[in-house]
C-alpha cells in the first residue's frame, strides 16, 4: 500500500505525494509545529543519549512524544480542590 496525496485535480504518489503533502499549505504548517517541538525540546538536558539500551530507546520515545505534544508544556492546570497549605510551593 503506497501512499496518494491528491491535489488541484493531480494524484501524487510515494515519495512525490509525501513532497507535495509537505509543500502543500498544511504540510507547511506541520513542518513549522515539528520544527518548534524539536527546537523547543533540544535544550542540553532533553536530548537523550545515542546509547543502545531499552533505556535509551525509552528516552528516544519520550523525546518525539515530546516533540509532537509540546504546546500540552504551556498548561497549567488548576488545583481547584482546596488551596495550598501556608509556606508550602505549588
């Protein structure tokens, strides 16, 4: 099963369909978004080890994980049970 991206009347296929996909309005909004994940989550503590080893792997995934859900990094939630003990950090 190969991959078909249809656009303006034109079906590309393969490789050309993953290129035209990535040119296209939203592959340019999508290679924006991966470009900020990777730039956001690359500081020198993020960036796992080349090492092989399931940690490393794991570390890997967590990384791309990372990468793809990086605006969840701005939420806040709000502790709305009760407030925060006196002299305590939230």
């Amino acid at each position: 099963m190969s991959f078909s991206f249809t656009a303006k009347g034109r079906t590309y296929k393969g490789a050309a369909a993953y290129i035209r996909l990535l040119t296209s309005r939203v592959g340019w909004i999508l290679v924006i978004y991966i470009l900020i994940g990777v730039f956001y989550n690359t500081a020198a503590p993020h960036l796992p080890t080349f090492a092989f080893s399931l940690a490393a792997l794991h570390s890997w995934i967590q990384y791309f994980i990372s990468i793809l859900f990086w605006p969840l990094s701005f939420w806040q939630p709000p502790f709305l049970v009760a407030p925060w003990p006196a002299g305590s950090t939230p």
